[in-house]
C-alpha cells in the first residue's frame, strides 16, 4: 500500500495530456505518475525535467545510467519500468539487465563507454562525486554535452528513486523484478 493513494481519473487536463504523450497506447499511467499527481505543481516539474527525449546521448546510454542508478538505489519499482519498457529496445539481453544490479562497473558484457557510464554512477552513488579516473574515462568516449546529461540523469533518477522508496509504490504488475543475486561457488 502507497503512502498516498495514486490520484483516479478523470485528471486534471494537463495532467492528462500529459500522460497521455508519455504512455505508450493501451498502458494506463504508471503508479508514480498518478501519486505524484496529487501535487500538480511537482508533477509538472517532474515532466519537464524527464530527459527522456532525444538528447545528447543514445537511448542506450540513457537507459544504462538510469538502470545502474535505479538498481543501485535500490528502487525496483523505476528500475523494473524501465527494464520492461526500455531493454528489449536497447539490446539489453538477460545478462545486461542482471549486470545493472549485481555487477560491476568493469563487467565483460559492457563495452568500453558504457563501463565509463556505469563506473561514474557507482561514484556519484557511492561518494557524491565522479574521481579523476572516472573522469578520464568518461572523457574519452564522451564529450562534455554528453557527460553533463549523464550526470543530470543520474541526479534526476536519484529524485526518482527517492520517491518510488519514500512512497513505498507498489510494483507494476507488467515491471521486471530484481534479479537474485549469482551464487558464489
């Protein structure tokens, strides 16, 4: 049970048209979407800040930065959203999205921008900030457009995961769940 009830429709119109150009066809508003509706205000705020459109970097990046920050954060509800949207269309095959959550920055099954990608998010989780080494790596696949919006992404998914943990939002029905972790032997 949320600890505030996800607001019904009908919807205030630009909430509703809102939701509208987000969802894909046929999927009703998300949990989150309808909690944080309760608040117009922020709602609109949040909408504005997705960075969800075409941006600076591939959908592909934008979806290991948000994965990575998601799992690591432990908010499953955003993390299984994205997952079930989002890593079909990436090419994000089981080991991928198991990596998101359980392994590390330098994993085999990433390549060398994306290790970059995952590495400054274990940083800014981890320590608030991206080290030099981190840095160097990032600023050899990325130029400075790209990295900004990594760090906004991770900044913003963090907002996202805060909220997803601090309501205590239910998981969709149709979001992937948290793979266990791999046995040690």
């Amino acid at each position: 049970m949320p600890r505030i009830a996800p607001a019904d429709a009908p919807y205030p119109p630009e909430i509703a048209a809102a939701l509208a150009r987000t969802m894909p066809p046929g999927v009703a508003p998300l949990v989150l979407f309808r909690t944080m509706a309760r608040n117009p205000r922020v709602f609109g705020k949040m909408f504005a800040g997705g960075l969800l459109d075409k941006g600076a970097l591939s959908l592909r990046q934008r979806e290991v930065v948000i994965d990575r920050t998601t799992a690591r954060l432990g908010a499953e509800y955003e993390w299984g959203v994205h997952i079930a949207f989002f890593a079909e269309k990436v090419g994000f095959d089981a080991e991928k999205i198991a990596a998101t959550v359980h392994g590390s920055a330098g994993a085999p099954c990433w390549s060398a921008d994306e290790q970059a990608l995952l590495a400054a998010v274990d940083d800014l989780v981890d320590r608030r900030t991206i080290g030099d080494e981190t840095w160097a790596r990032l600023a050899a696949h990325f130029d400075e457009a790209q990295i900004l919006e990594a760090i906004a992404l991770a900044g913003y998914y963090h907002t996202i995961s805060f909220l997803c943990r601090a309501l205590e939002l239910p998981l969709e029905a149709y979001g992937a769940r948290f793979p266990a972790p791999p046995l040690l032997g």
